[in-house]
C-alpha cells in the first residue's frame, strides 16, 4: 500500500518540551545539519502512522515569527514558503500567558495550528488548571494535552494532524494583524477565563529545592560540588571505558596476528590505519561520551539554567557579559554551538567579545588531551589544576576585552524552567546522535590523518617539517621535535593531535615520550590556540573574515608564549 504523505512542523518557545515531542516522534529517524545558508540547526525526521509517511520539521525555539533573529527568519520562511500540513504549536500550560503570544501571529500567518498544552502535569502542581476546551474553542484550534517526556498525549498531535488534513477536524481561524500592544491584551482576557489558579496547600519540592539550589551561599557550594562532580564523573568512567576498549583492542589485534601472521602489524599502511583507531577509540570517545551524557542530564532536569543564575553575579563582577555563561558553558561540549549560541548577546560587540572567550573554553576536544594526558598520566589534581587555570585566564582576558570595548557587562534576566527527571531514553538518543556525529566527523579525518603521518614517515618527509618547525616546539617549548607536526595538524581537529602524537611514537603511553613538564606544556598549548578549522569556519559566518583571522592569530600566538613560559616556570614547582 503506498503510504500517504504529511508534513508537520513543531513551533514554539524555547523549554516547552518541543525537542522532547520531536524525539518521541521520530527516534532514529532524525537527521541533525544546518539549514541551507544558514548557521541555524535543522532538525526533521519520519515516522509511518495509519498509513501516513508523516515528516516531522522541529523548527528552532522562537518566541515571535517577527524576523528580528535568523532563528525566527527560518521558522517564518519555513510555514510561508514550504506550508506544512500542521503547525503543532507546542506551548508550557504553566505559564500559558506568556506562550500564547506566538500562537497569535502564527494564526495571523493563517498556518494550520494545532495547539499542544505541554507540561500540563507541571501546571497542576502549581495549581494552574486549564480549559483545554474552551481555549481550543476561543482560539478557533485544536488542542492536545500532553506530558511528553512520558509520552502522555503525544499520539494524540499525530492523529489531530490526519484528521485536519482530511477535513474531519477544527480548522485554525485566521486573526487580523494586531500591535502587540493589542495582542497582549488579548492574551491577558483570553488567559482569564480559560485558567483557573488555586493557591498551593503548602511549600512545593521545587521551591524547596531552589531555596537552597538558588540560595545565596548554598546554592554556590551546590553549584561547586555538581560542578566538580561532572568533572570526577568524567574522568572516571572516561578511564574505565578507556581501559575496556584498549583490552578489547589487544585482544583484536592478537587474533590479526595469529590470522594473518606478524608482518602484517609491521605493514606502514596497517599501523597507520590500526594506530589510528586505537588511539581514536581509547583516547577521544572515552572522555567524550560521558561528558555529552551529563550535560544531557543538567539540561533535561533544569538545573542549567540554576547555573547560569548563579554565575552571572561572578561573571558580571569579572568583565564578563551576564548572558555570555550559556554559550561559555556550551563550549565545553563544542565551540562552534558555543559561537552561533552568541546571538543571545544583545550588542555585536558584546556577542564578538563572548565568542572569543568561548573559543578559549577547553570543549570536549580539548578536555580529551587535558584528561587523556595530563589526568591519566599525572593525576586528577593536575587536570583540575589546567581548568582551573584556563578559567583564570579567560576572566583575566574578559576583563581586559570588557575595557578595550568599552563596556559595562548586563546582567543576566532569564527564564527558570521546572525541575523534571532526566529521561533515560532520550538523554541516551541524544547523547549517542552527538557521539555518532562526532565518529561521522572526526574519524575519516584521523584515519586520514594517520596514513598521511605513515606515508612521512615512510618516506621520510617527517624529518624536514620537524627541523622547520624545531626552534618553536624544541627550542621554546621543550617539546619533542615529533609534536610540532601534531600541533600543526592540530588545527583541524584538537584530539586529531593526540591522537597523531600517539600515532608517531606507536603508544598511548604518553608518559613514555614526554616528561610531566612536558605533557603539562603541551597540554597548555593545545588548549588555547584556535580549537578547530570548524570554528575559524563558524566565525568567518557569524562576524566576518578579519575578526576571525584576528582571533586565530592571537590565539596562536598567545598559545605558543604561554607555553614557552610555562615549559621555563613549571620545574619551579613540580
């Protein structure tokens, strides 16, 4: 039977559980890029239902269709150009007031909306009961309750969608253009008889919770200890995963042996391809995979934005912009996010200043080599101390930049989203889409990679780059004359590096080849030169060729001195 065809596209603000609906939807289907010509992420997927090919376009988190951001410019080009069978307007039942603002200009739009009251459980513990009925009836739509992050209800979006597109269901009534003056008042009468808020008999668990998660001491030493926690959960089960794999992959390459006999691990283009991947899989996915975990937990439960409460006041005392915390906190997991998430930032040189700062913040990348070296070979407390510092200098060259633009940071005024339990299923889909493209990415490179350092050094070709390159990383870093061409090829991909070094020298035993003056000195300088070609690429499209140039030669250049004076300090005190 050929299926039928349905297009759909989910709308709403950002924290409505949009992004929950979507995975629930389509699961495996998903298909994450860019959308042509634009930096904004795409999202869409498929699923089969009652004989419909559905397609399911999660469009990014807006709060108007006005194009004053290139996210709302997607999601209005998107409805008016492509018009989607359904619009499901996904809205927090919670704060219905200040949802429905959105819902307004779509119908304006004359979109065929189907409205999704979301976190309706949310809204009953806090005594907020609404009249799904009589709203769908005042707005002239069709409405669905739902809980998504158990699934309750979502069904419901897609069988709303068929019978609209069929004609058995309320067709979405056009408004007039209104001001938003107008539209608000709209909101606010409409609101009034369609909610009905009862006071709460006692204290909620989530106010409990945020009296100490919020509070002014305490929330500060919470705050401290997750913190600290992600970091020893990381390095921990990075360790053990590392250790697994490197046991499975010994036992693999025993049996190529006894397959194949002993020559073929003598073979150039063998241990280019096998050093490769045995340092790729115990050195980068390790570390990477459980930090994309736990970052999933922090934003599921809620407790993210708690975070960037906390640190505005910090920021803000130190130079930095209040807002900037949530694209600098995103460049722990990747930079190039961390670039494009500026756009939060209100003024162009606010949002320049924070994305230079963001590309300094040590990303999964990078925390690869901080803990793949520095962690596994000199402890814990040393890796510490790297984070540690690299956020010292990032407040010292915040506050520096703050001055040479000439501005007073603002403080932060954000949006406290209710706490919810992580939901195992979709932390783990997510968790492994990043970590799959990531594999997509970053593998065919260091396979590349790894051949081409095998074919120099068959044809000896390593010793001129080394020799060119040796007044820099043997005469002012102390690095072995090997790591120059890492550090080079490094600025394609930062784990690319490591993963080359341990390539050159035939072991991920980096304590083998490098002193802990050593690792320590490289460490620094691989964490704050430019983070990869993808980030020069990032800021070229987001503030212009000269400032990303700009930015790639201080960095460089500031990456090479610290580390010249790093590798002429550190035997002062280690």
């Amino acid at each position: 039977m050929k299926l039928r065809k349905l297009k759909i596209a989910l709308a709403g603000n950002a924290n409505v559980g949009k992004s929950v609906i979507f995975n629930y939807l389509t699961g495996g289907s998903q298909h994450v890029g860019n959308w042509p010509g634009k930096t904004v992420e795409k999202a869409d997927g498929t699923l089969v239902y009652r004989g419909y090919s559905v397609e399911v376009v999660d469009l990014p988190g807006i709060y108007s269709v006005s194009p004053n951001s290139p996210e709302e410019r997607v999601a209005e080009e998107f409805i008016r150009t492509e018009k989607p069978d359904a619009v499901i307007n996904v809205v927090d039942a919670s704060v219905l007031e200040r949802n429905l603002f959105l819902t307004l200009q779509l119908l304006e739009m004359r979109a065929p909306v189907i409205l999704v009251l979301n976190l309706s459980d949310v809204a009953k513990r806090k005594g907020i009961s609404v009249d799904a009925a009589k709203l769908g009836e005042k707005l002239g739509v069709e409405v669905v309750e739902t809980v998504a992050v158990h699934g309750k209800g979502v069904d419901g979006i897609i069988r709303k969608a068929i019978a609209l597109k069929e004609g058995r269901a309320r067709k979405a009534v056009a408004r007039r253009p209104s001001s938003p003056e107008q539209k608000y008042a709209q909101i606010a009468g409409l609101v009034s008889e369609v909610q009905a808020i009862s006071e709460p008999k006692s204290t909620s668990l989530e106010e409990k919770i945020d009296s100490v998660a919020l509070h002014g001491v305490l929330g500060y030493a919470v705050l401290a200890l997750v913190t600290l926690a992600l970091f020893f959960s990381v390095f921990t089960l990075g360790e053990s995963l590392a250790q697994a794999m490197y046991s499975t992959l010994e036992v693999l390459e025993q049996a190529a042996t006894t397959l194949f006999g002993p020559g073929v691990t003598e073979n150039p283009l063998w241990k280019g391809l096998a050093d490769g991947l045995v340092a790729a899989l115990t050195v980068a996915i390790p570390f990477v995979l459980p930090f994309y975990i736990l970052l999933a937990v922090l934003e599921d439960t809620g407790y993210l934005a708690r975070m960037a409460f906390l640190a505005d006041g910090f920021m803000h005392g130190l130079g930095l912009h209040g807002k900037a915390f949530i694209p600098l906190f995103m460049g722990y997991g990747c930079t190039v996010p961390a670039c494009i998430g500026c756009r939060i930032i209100e003024t162009g040189k606010e949002r320049f200043q924070t994305a230079f700062l963001a590309t300094l913040v040590p990303c999964a990348a990078r925390s690869v080599i901080i803990l793949g070296v520095v962690g596994a070979f000199m402890g814990w407390q040393w890796a510490l101390a790297v984070y540690a510092f690299n956020l010292l200098v990032v407040v010292v060259l915040g506050r520096f930049t703050a001055k040479a633009f000439l501005h007073e940071p603002a403080s932060l005024i954000m949006e406290m989203p209710s706490y919810r339990l992580p939901q195992l299923k979709a932390i783990t889909r997510r968790s492994v889409e990043r970590v799959k493209h990531f594999i997509v990415i970053a593998f065919p490179i260091i396979l590349a990679m790894s051949l081409l350092i095998a074919a120099l050094e068959t044809t000896g070709l390593t010793r001129p780059i080394e020799s060119l390159l040796s007044p820099v990383t043997v005469g002012w870093l102390g690095l072995p004359a090997a790591a120059g061409i890492t550090l080079l090829f490094g600025i394609i991909r930062k784990e690319l590096a490591l993963i080359m070094l341990a390539s050159m020298f035939g072991t991920v035993n980096f304590a083998a080849f490098l002193s802990p003056v050593q690792m320590m000195v490289y460490t620094l300088v691989m964490i704050f030169y430019i983070p990869c070609a993808a980030t020069v690429a990032t800021l070229v499209k987001e503030f212009g060729w000269k400032k990303a140039i700009a930015v790639t030669v201080f960095e460089i250049s500031f990456a090479i001195l610290l580390g010249g004076i790093a590798y002429r300090l550190l035997p002062l005190v280690m």
